[in-house]
C-alpha cells in the first residue's frame, strides 16, 4: 500500500493533499498496489472526499487528545498506521504540519526521506524522487532503499488529477502511551488567508518598499488580482512589521504559484531559492542591472510606487480577479 497523510481545513480536504494522494494514485497504479489516505484528529468528518481523489481505503486516527497538532502525537500515530496497514510508501504534502510529522514519522519506522519533492516514480520496487538541491540551481534523483519510504511533495507542482476510488473507511486506534507534550490550545492570530505555499497567485515586496505600511498598495493589487501577499528576508528584517510568516525564500517559504509578481525586490540567490518554482515571473525594479531580472517571464523597469498602482487600476478595470 502506499499511503498519504492527508490534512483537513474547515471541515475540507486541503488541496497540496488532493496533489498528494494524485501523486500517490498514479505511483500505486504503476506499482499495482492500493492507495490509502490517512486522517488524525478529534473527528472523523469530511475524509469521504478523499475517496474523490483515488483513495482505495480511508484511514482514521480519532481522538479528544488529536484535536490540536502536537508532533509527538501525530507522528507516533502515522507511524502506527503505516505498520498496521504493511505500507511501504508514506507521502504527505509539504505543509508546515507536513513537513513536521512526515520526518518524524521516517525517523520512529527506520525509514529513508525525501523532503520537498517535485516528481516522483517506482523503480525496482523503491521509490525515486527528484528534489531540489544548492538552493535550486540544481535538481538531485534520490532513490531510497530501505523497506518503507516516505517522501512529502512540493505544494502546487504535483498535478490534482480526481479519480473515483473505493473509499472503504476505516478506524484505527489511537497512540497510546506517555507522550512528552500534549497541546491544549491553539490561538491564532490573524484572519484567515491563503497560505503562501498553496497561492496560486503571490504579489511580493522587498527592500525597494521602503517601509511597511507601504505594503498596503500590495495588498490592493494582490485583492485585485485573487493573490496573497509575501516578502523577502531584507524586508521582513527591516523592522517594519513584516511577519516572518509573510517571507519567501531560503530561510522562509517555498512557493510555487502560478504568477510571482516581485516588487522592490533585487533578487538575492536566497530569496530566488524560494520562489524559482514559478510558472511566471514579473519583476518590478528601478535598477535594470537587478539579478531577478535574469529569472523573470517579464519585466517592468521602474519605480514600483508608479507601476504597482497603475497596474491595480487595469486589474479591476478588466475585472482580472474575479471568478
């Protein structure tokens, strides 16, 4: 079996784990084996969609004590469920929670791990899976050889294919045993937004924004066009009030969007490590010499002050952002 650790948002199926389970649909196709997609947490609603997405069997780990995340937890539970089921491949997608658990989980099976992947496939038996490497300047094959592989998948690279499957659902027994932390609540700050790995869409600004409160004409194009805000590192160690949330880069997020629109920024071989993934670059510097110019699908040569806002006003003149 090849299973894939899924997370659920307001009651739905995230979507880097609709990307996953495809992946994991097409590797158990071509290994001739079944695909099971696994839940944990206080209750068992909303992974009949799973089933939407090729699951064979749908997988449930419910508990009070699963209610919030806590690593040790939900590690020592897909950990379970992989031996209970006699899976030889894990994958999940590489969320913040995913790439939390997934380590975590290879490390209490014995398991190879592959971080962050952008293709995969069944060779011999094992699973290959290309990765970037040196910040993105180069892609590496890695084949793992132990018994069960596990291996999370790059947000918005892995096609979202939905296949019918079975969807049998099954319970499975939480972890028992003392843990070292049990998490008993969660506050969040903030509204609800697109997280930066899942955007489609993600208007950027850097040093050239000069201070924070300037992001506001940011956030006015990225509403008018249907995206999400980010920032480079420069930016949000500015002091301006950036959060590190916000950040794209190296030592931030790594995203994949469709669109990438960088402002202000000049193109630091960190910040090109983040967001190289994308299908289209636009580039909005004053210096013509800046390095993200050599990365970009286009350029605008100017003062992004001018240009951001002008482009605004074409993107609700022609509706762009509306669905």
């Amino acid at each position: 079996m090849i299973l894939v650790f899924c997370e659920l948002k307001d009651g739905k199926l995230r979507k880097p784990s609709t990307e996953a389970l495809s992946a994991g649909r097409r590797l158990a196709d071509a290994a001739g084996t079944t695909l099971g997609a696994l839940f944990v947490g206080a209750a068992a609603t909303g992974q009949e969609e799973a089933a939407a997405w090729g699951a064979d069997k749908i997988l449930s780990v419910v508990d009070p004590k699963l209610a919030a995340y806590s690593s040790d937890l939900y590690a020592q539970a897909v950990a379970d469920a992989v031996r209970a089921q006699g899976a030889t491949v894990l994958l999940a997608a590489a969320t913040a929670l995913g790439k939390d658990v997934a380590p975590r989980a290879a490390a209490r099976l014995g398991a190879g791990y592959a971080a962050d992947v952008t293709a995969l496939s069944i060779e011999g038996g094992k699973l290959q899976a290309v990765r970037p490497v040196f910040a993105g300047k180069a892609f590496a094959t890695v084949s793992i050889s132990s018994d069960i592989q596990v291996a999370t998948t790059r947000p918005n690279v892995f096609p979202a294919e939905p296949k019918a499957g079975p969807g049998t659902l099954e319970t499975l027994p939480a972890p028992a045993g003392d843990f070292k932390t049990i998490v008993k609540e969660i506050l969040a700050k903030g509204g609800a937004k697109v997280d930066l790995t899942e955007a489609n869409v993600i208007v950027s600004g850097g040093r050239g924004m000069k201070a924070g409160e300037n992001f506001k004409i940011l956030e006015e194009l990225a509403e008018a066009i249907g995206g999400v805000v980010g920032a480079s590192r420069a930016a949000v160690d500015a002091g301006w009030g950036v959060p590190h949330s916000m950040q794209v880069g190296q030592t931030g997020k790594v995203v994949s969007p469709t669109l990438y629109i960088a402002c202000g920024i000049s193109g630091a071989i960190q910040h090109l490590a983040g967001m190289s993934g994308s299908k289209y670059i636009v580039a909005i510097n004053k210096d013509s010499e800046a390095p993200i110019f050599k990365m970009a699908s286009y350029g605008i040569v100017g003062d992004l002050f001018e240009v951001v806002p002008e482009l605004t006003k074409a993107a609700r003149e022609l509706g762009v952002g509306k669905s």
